[in-house]
C-alpha cells in the first residue's frame, strides 16, 4: 500500500483553505490565516536551507544516512557502511537539487517541496527518506601507523578471497599526516572491488588486478597502470581526499 505523501495532503487541505478564505470574502492575502500564507509559500525557497547543516534521515526500508553540508562539497554517509561519499549539488528538472558522486551518479535528490529520495548502492531505484533531525558532524580519525597496516591487511584479506590469489595493498610513502585518509581510501577500494566480484563479469576484470597502491596528491583519483591500481588521495582534504568505491569500479570497469 502507498500511502499519500505529506506534503500531498498538506496541498490538499490547503486547496480546502483556500476555497474557504475565498467564500469567506478574503480578497487580501493580508487577511488570510497566517498558517495558510505560510503553505502559500511553501516551495519558493529550496526547502535544503531549512533542514539542518548535519541531518539525519530515515529511509522506507529502515536504512538511515546523514547529509553533512558543512563541508563543500557535503558529504554523505549510509549508516550501514564505513564508506563517507562526496557529494556535490547540482540543479535538476523542476529546481530539485541533485546530490550527485564522483562517478556521476544521484546518491540523493531534494525537491523543492522537501521531498527526499535517496539511492543507496543497495537501492539504485531509490527510496522516500524522511528528516529526523540534526547529529553531529562527520569527521576523519586520526589514526596510527599500526591501525593503517591493520586497515590494508583487512582489505587486502578480503580482496584476495575474492580474487582467489594475494592482492597486495601497498603505500610506501605513508605518513602520519596521510595515514588516515590512505585508511578510508583502502576501504573504498575495498568495495570497489568487492562490487566488481559480485557481477557475471568480475572474474575477466579482477584477473587484470596485480595490486592496490596508495599514493599522495593534490587531487583525489584513481587509475590502472599496468595491472597496478593506483589510487591517489589528498592528504590535506580531510574526508574528501579520496575516490569513492563508485569511481574505484568504474576504474577497474575500464570506463
């Protein structure tokens, strides 16, 4: 069943005010119910500037992700992944403001009347997502040197199962300036190539991956260089110095 969307109803009972106000002899919108010129103007400004900074929403699945637009570009996490996606906005049909990766693709849309639709990797189709509110910030962890191997022998571990032969993660040049930001970039790699396992044809296009490396740079990115993926992050860039595992697989894909 599908139920009627709020903002429907409010049209409703608002075309319902409206007839009343005009029976009523309300000829100056000055004279109409304050709560009726506040629905008058619903949708002349993006509803994005009254949502919070940081928000948390909840999807019809019972998924849940956060918008944090106090970065530039926002940043964008599911709250069943470890994965933080950059995301910038964009103008779409009608005015809705489009949210869309590296990759290109619309991981989230707000329409002008507040209507959200998010397209979780799991959900490309997309899914009516509410506003709960506001939560904190999303932040990159410092982390060590021990807990950077610690990351690469993880991902390494699980790329190598799928692969079925050792795929090395290497970053020679590692600091503790870049550890952390080499840490989130393995763990995109990671579902890049996961991703690319699970397809009809990950076989033929994993066969070609020799290793991972992680270099530093002043642009995040990702490329193939003679079975060598090469992934290169900005140290200096916070949660936005790295590829998303989106751009990742369209790397390995050849695209």
């Amino acid at each position: 069943m599908v139920s009627i969307p709020r903002v429907l109803f409010a049209a409703r009972v608002l075309a319902v005010a409206l007839a009343a106000t005009g029976s009523m002899g309300f000829a100056n919108l000055s004279l109409t119910p304050a709560w009726v010129k506040n629905a008058l103007s619903l949708g002349r400004e993006d509803q994005l500037h009254a949502t919070p900074t940081v928000a948390r929403f909840s999807d019809d699945e019972g998924g849940g992700f956060i918008l944090d637009r106090n970065h530039h570009p926002a940043l964008l996490k599911f709250e069943d992944s470890a994965e933080v996606w950059v995301v910038t906005a964009s103008r779409g049909p009608r005015g809705d403001i489009l949210f869309k990766d590296d990759a290109g693709d619309t991981l989230l849309r707000i329409t002008k009347l507040g209507g959200v639709t998010v397209f979780p990797p799991r959900w490309p189709m997309g899914l009516a997502a509410t506003l709960e509110g506001s939560t904190g910030a999303l932040r990159l962890t410092a982390i060590g040197p021990d807990a950077l191997y610690d990351r690469m022998v993880f991902a390494s571990s699980r790329c190598s199962r799928v692969a079925r032969r050792l795929v090395p993660f290497d970053a020679p040049e590692a600091d503790a300036k870049s550890a952390a930001i080499i840490a989130d970039a393995a763990l995109s790699a990671m579902n890049a190539i996961l991703e690319i396992a699970a397809k009809p044809s990950g076989k033929a296009i994993l066969a070609h991956l020799a290793k991972v490396a992680f270099v530093a740079g002043p642009t995040p990115g990702a490329a193939l260089r003679h079975g060598v993926l090469v992934v290169s992050v900005n140290p200096n860039g916070g949660l936005s110095g790295h590829p998303s595992s989106a751009r990742i697989a369209q790397v390995l894909e050849g695209s």
